[in-house]
C-alpha cells in the first residue's frame, strides 16, 4: 500500500515515502523525527533531517480512503507536533506514551480528549508499565474507535541504553508492544522516529518488526 500512499511531494506526507514494503499489510518508513508545531527536535536539527510533521494520515484519507486513522506514538517524547495537527479532527485518534514530565514538557495528565489519548508515564518505566498502559489505555480506545489504518510513530529512545530519557524498555517489550499494535487494524504503516544509541538501535528496530509482522 505504501506507493500509493506517496503522494506527497513536500515530503509533508511521506510516512511511508520511498521506502521497502515488508508485506502487503505493513510498511515500514524513516520519519523526520519530532515535529513541535512547525519547530523541529533539536537533534531533528542535529541531523539536518526534514522539518515536516510525519504523517500518512492525508494520503491515506485522500487516495486511499481510508477514512478512520488512528497513530500510536511510543516516542518517548510527546508527539506535540502530531497532536496539533490532528487535536479536533474526529477522523483521527491520536495516542502518545512518554516520559513525562519530560521535554518537550507537553502531554501531561488531563490533556486527552476523546481522539486524543495522551500516556504521560514516570522516568523508569518499563516494559511491564508500557504493556499495562496498552491494555488499560491504548486498546480499548484504539479498538473503540475502529480504525481503518494504524500508524505507527515507532521511536527507541525509551529503551534502557538510550542516552537520552530514562526509561527502561527492553528489545523483548519493543517485539511486544508492536505486536499488540499490529492486532489493532487491518493496516499498518510504521515510521522511525527516536533513538539515540547507535549500538543497540539495529536490534530494536528488528525486534519490532519482528512484531509488526506477527501474524
Ligand atoms: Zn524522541
């Protein structure tokens, strides 16, 4: 699905711009990273990468027609800048799990509404908190809104060696959580966003995928 979803010259589109397919219901791309309200993440900046809010949400809804979007931000920052585009449109179901408080400082307790859920969780939690936030939070109000797509802001930066926020995810909670995110639609599209340890950031990414492709 993701070549039709490149529709986007600007690159404002391209979740799943130009990028392999891993099989017909899951595609996998590199994202810009944290978009804040047309302002970038500092190592956005960093790494020269593009300041376009990620999104697939308007090639999906236009070309495809899939009209019920929903995106699962695991980022360990706030997805400020996805939650600004979508806050009030009832197409989309915007949920973001982060450390909090935490930079950018946004997504704090009482911020959801009813298409958006935000998942403000304490410096060292871990896999076991992330899957109860799932199945306490995320799922049910995933499945509630019964969407047509899903897509994923899949960022490793709250994994236990990342050297920047203070979460303690494993490889193991990453295969997991994309798993649980892969029951969630009949599509997925998942795009790359944080992770700053080179070393271990192969792996996790393989972990997840070894979960977004879970039968
Ligand atoms: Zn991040």
């Amino acid at each position: 699905m993701q070549q039709r979803l490149d529709t986007r010259p600007d690159g404002g589109g391209d979740l799943v711009h130009r990028l392999p397919r891993v099989d017909d219901e899951v595609a996998v791309g590199v994202g810009p990273g944290h978009p804040q309200e047309g302002r970038a993440h500092p190592l956005v900046e960093l790494q020269g990468l593009s300041l376009h809010p990620v999104t697939g949400v308007e090639p999906a809804q236009a070309v495809l027609g899939l009209q019920r979007v929903a995106v699962i931000d695991f980022d360990v920052h706030h997805g400020n800048g996805t939650e600004a585009l979508f806050r009030g449109d009832d197409s989309v179901y915007f949920v973001s799990l982060h450390q909090w408080p935490f930079w950018p400082g946004s997504g704090g307790p009482g911020t959801s509404d009813e298409t958006t859920l935000n998942v403000p969780l304490a410096a060292g939690s871990g896999d076991r908190e992330y899957a109860r936030a799932f199945s306490e939070l995320v799922e049910p109000g995933v499945r509630a809104f019964e969407p047509d797509l899903l897509l994923v802001s899949a960022g490793f930066d709250a994994h236990e060696a990342d050297p920047l926020a203070s979460m303690e995810v494993t490889a193991a909670g990453y295969r997991e959580l994309a798993t649980r995110c892969s029951a969630l639609a009949p599509r997925i599209a998942v795009v790359l966003e944080g992770g700053y340890n080179l070393e271990t950031l192969p792996r996790l990414v393989e972990a997840a995928l070894e979960g977004f492709t879970a039968a």
